[in-house]
C-alpha cells in the first residue's frame, strides 16, 4: 500500500544537520555492533543548515558505520532499477531488490540488499532519509532491519538494506493468497516485533518509532521480525521530562488516542493524519502495537472501509470481545479455522486490551509486553483443527449422529446437533482425546 505522509521538508531540500557536539571519542564504545545510548548521535542533535558536502562528511563519522555507494553503483546492483525487482513501496519511495559483494566494496559480505529510493515527487524527502540512517546507522539489533549503505547524490537519497526474505506482515496477513498464517508464527512475529520496539525504549535516551504498523515489520526466511522505516522515528523524553510536545504524523487506526486528541487535524489524505502538538510518548508506540496484535488476532485490518460502520475501526468494533473470554472466539480470525490455543489466545486478547487503553500510563512497557507474549509461545493446547482431526468412521456421540458427517462441513442434518461441542473439542487435542470416552463417543466397531 503507498502511504503518503505530509512533510514540511522537500527533497529539494538539501541542508543537513550537524551534531552540535559531535564528540570523537564517543564513537569509539560499541553495544552490539552500535553505539551505546549514552554516546548515540541523536536526530536532535542535529540543527543548522548544512550543505550537502558536510553531510557526508558528517555521515561518514565512524559511529555510522554505513556504506556510501554512488547512484550509478546502485543502477548496477538493481539491473538499472528494473520492475522484476520490485519490492514495494511507501510514502518514500520505490524499493528494489539487488545483490551486493566485495567487488563493489572490499569486505562487503556477498548477500541480497533491498534499495529504497526516494520519489523526488512524493511527500517525503530529506528528513525521513536522514532519521533512517542517523537511528538505523547506529542501532543494531536482531529486530531491526540492518542499513547497510546510503546514497545522497544531488537530489538524490537512497537506503539500502538486508534483504527480507518474506517481506512485509501486512501483505502476509491480507494480501497473500497462500494459506494463513499459523496461531504460533503469529506469535513468532509478535514476539520479533515487541522485542524491536522494547529495544529502542529501553535505550538510554529512548527512542520513539512512530510508524508501528503492519507494513513496516518485515520477515526474514524464518519469520523473525524486524522493525524497518524509520523515517518517522524520532527521539524520546529523557529522564524527569514525561513528553515531547511536537509536530507529528501517524497512520490512521494505529495512533494513540493522547496523540490525535491533543493534536490539532491539519491535513487529512486517504490514510496518514498530521497533527500538531500531539502527546508523544513511547507509550504511543505501545499503542500502535496494541493495534497490530489486534490485526494478528483478528485478521482485520486496522481500518478497513469496506467493512459496515461500525466494524471499520478495528480498535473500536474489537475491544469489547477482548476482556470478554466467552466471545471472544467471535472475533478470532476465521481463517485460524479454531486452531489456536484458546489459553493463549485470551491472554494476548488481555494484553492488547491493556496496550490499547486510552490512558498511556495504565500501558504495559514493551519489555513487559515481550515478557506476557513469550509464555504464550510455551503453551501446547493447540488444536489441530475440527475438520482436521481424524474421527473414526461411524463412531456415535451421544446424541446418536454419525461423527463422520461432521467432517463433511455440508452435512446440515447432523452439523447442527453437534458443531459447537465438536469445534470446542476439536481445539484441544489432549481434551479432546479423553472426552471422547466421557461422553460416550467410544468406538463402537
Ligand atoms: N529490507 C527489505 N527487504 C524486503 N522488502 C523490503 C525491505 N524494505 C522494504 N521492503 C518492502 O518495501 C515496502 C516499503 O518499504 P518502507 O521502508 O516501509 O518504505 P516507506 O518508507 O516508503 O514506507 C515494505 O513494506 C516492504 O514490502
Ligand atoms: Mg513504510
């Protein structure tokens, strides 16, 4: 999906920003391959027009630790752009796929690379392209997408990145027409996807993501999840400070209630709202992931107009199944067909009640909200699915109709006696097993 997001700053706009106190030493202490909080560049710390030259020489400080590649490097590497390695696009620009080794730079690891290149005529410009590579140049982690190089040229800006195999959750959870994806894979991504966000919180000067969303968590092969643009992100309230007043944008369906309500609407396109003087916190974040654990829950977008009114807000037309266990099975995602474990499934319908309550200090933080996810990855009473179970053939329950039939979801005559028991057993293999005997369903051949 194109995404739009209203900037003040053109990409015909080149000055840059300086870091006031560029400090040498600091680049020197490292944390997991990135600069620790404590001595990280901030976009903050970045003010004052630059020209395009001082840029590059700031960018070029080792604390980024990027690649700088030429705009005629990156035509090679993609096949001069072409649409067979299209990879997607959103309010920056277009991102190809392209392949990266030590020919084009000495000890670059031979490996896929996705390369986002702005659209001089889209909304976004310098900016985005700077808070990509001053967060994702210094933080590295398991959960977020790596930068490897950039490309400011002219006008010019581009990203380039670790390949994602699987590319982004949105278009697996709504788009793919491959089979759902599975109760614990959901989790999986979940889990990745917490853990990235918990990251930048926990670092010492936090920083705020901004633009949680479905498609800005890609997957790798194995679904691991990683937090990818970055352009909206921005740093967080330190110490005693409990908010930054600011001019913000968000996404409609995933923004916090605190950010939009203290924000005044400026400008309204199909889907990103721009607001002033919103209420900022990391707890917004925690918001917005409220949301995506909705959708994976649900298999709802966050904002779907095709749906009646009052279903198209999925925070609004969810939250009161949520707290609610015995419907809450009314909202899961059908496409789960029951096959999820009914335990962990109320549990996280709780989490992403309390991530989505409108007061952000009643939030969870992310590393609580990491900690609740991973015990659910430990249940086992996933079921292996009403239709999929292997009944018997002509074994009876108690009511006298053939099992069998069941399995035949066409059967009218007998779905309705027993449907509703059989999709309660059928979603716990072990319950299901001994209760066969307790109502009387033995095996009567
Ligand atoms: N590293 C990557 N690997 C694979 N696909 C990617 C990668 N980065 C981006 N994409 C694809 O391009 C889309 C847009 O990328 P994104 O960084 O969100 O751009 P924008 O800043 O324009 O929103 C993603 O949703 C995804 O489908
Ligand atoms: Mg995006």
């Amino acid at each position: 999906m194109g995404v739009l997001r209203t900037s003040n700053w053109r990409p015909n706009f080149l000055h840059c920003f300086k870091p006031t106190d560029p400090n040498p030493d600091s680049t020197k202490s490292k944390k997991n391959g990135a600069s620790s909080s404590s001595n990280r560049i901030s976009l903050l710390d970045w003010s004052g027009p630059q020209s395009q030259l001082s840029v590059m020489s700031d960018l070029s400080n080792p604390v980024f630790n990027l690649h700088i590649f030429t705009m005629r490097e990156l035509q090679k590497v993609t096949s001069n752009f072409t649409r067979s390695n299209y990879l997607g696009e959103g309010g920056f620009g277009t991102v190809f796929k392209g392949f990266v080794d030590a020919k084009l730079r000495p000890g670059l690891e031979p490996q896929p690379v996705a390369v986002k290149v702005l659209d001089l005529d889209g909304s976004q410009g310098h900016r985005e392209w700077l808070a990509e590579v001053i967060f994702l140049g210094q933080l590295k982690h398991d959960h977020l997408v790596n930068l490897i190089g950039y490309c400011c040229e002219n006008e010019q800006r581009v990203l380039v990145y670790e390949y994602m195999e699987r590319g982004n959750l949105e278009h697996l959870l709504f788009r793919s027409y491959a089979a759902a994806l599975p109760w614990l894979t959901r989790l999986k991504i979940a889990v990745g996807a917490a853990k990235g966000l918990a990251f930048l919180h926990e670092e010492q000067k936090p920083v705020i993501y901004r633009d949680f969303k479905t498609s800005n968590i890609l997957l790798d092969s194995e679904y691991n999840a990683k937090l990818s643009d970055f352009g909206l992100a921005t740093d967080g309230p330190e110490g005693d400070e409990t908010h930054v007043t600011t001019q913000v944008m968000g996404t409609e369906g995933y923004a916090a209630p605190e950010y939009v309500s203290t924000g005044k609407i400026l400008t309204l396109t199909i889907c990103i709202i721009k607001y002033i003087s919103g209420h900022l916190t990391t707890m917004s974040d925690v918001f917005s992931f409220g949301v995506v654990l909705l959708e994976l829950l649900t298999g709802r977008r966050s904002v779907d107009k095709k749906l009646p009114i009052r279903e198209q807000v999925l925070t609004k037309w969810a939250k009161p199944f949520l707290k609610d266990t015995q419907r809450l099975d009314q909202i899961m995602d059908p496409r789960l067909e029951g096959q999820y474990s009914i335990e962990g499934a109320k549990k996280a319908a709780a989490l992403a009640h309390q991530c989505l309550s409108h007061h952000d200090k009643c939030r969870p933080t992310m590393t609580k909200v990491v900690r609740t996810l991973e015990r659910l990855l430990e249940l086992n009473d996933i079921s292996i699915g009403f239709f999929v179970y292997i009944v018997p053939s002509e074994v009876k329950n108690e009511k006298g109709c053939v099992m069998k039939c069941v399995e035949e979801k066409n059967c009218d005559e007998h779905k309705n006696g027993f449907e509703g028991e059989l999709k309660v057993e059928g979603r716990r293999r072990k319950r299901h097993r001994s209760s066969k005997s307790k109502k009387g369903c033995s095996s009567s051949k």
